[in-house]
C-alpha cells in the first residue's frame, strides 16, 4: 500500500466519525458558532457607535 492511499483512507476514517456524530450536537455547534459571530457583531457595532459618539 502507498502512503497515498493510507492518507486517502485516514480521511475518509475521519470523516465517517465526523457524520457518525449526532446531528443535534452538529447543529448545536453550527448555532453556537451563528451566536458567537452575532455577539463579536453587536460588540464591534456597539465599540463603533460610541467612539464615533465621541468624536462628535
């Protein structure tokens, strides 16, 4: 066997456990990753406003 085909197999191996996993905890990591980007969001507007607030 080539090591190709070894590395070919490993990611395979590896993405079989990834869609093994439950969808729910799939979905949670999706939703909390949405919730982290709005968060990082509304700080940098909030941080913008009120430096802009400052400047007038």
């Amino acid at each position: 066997m080539s090591w190709q085909h070894w590395r070919g197999q490993s990611l395979i191996n590896a993405w079989g456990k990834l869609l093994r996993k439950p969808r729910l905890e799939v979905l949670r990591g999706r939703a909390a990753i949405q919730l982290g980007t709005a968060e990082i969001n509304a700080r940098v507007d909030e941080a913008n406003s009120s430096s802009g607030s400052e400047r007038r």
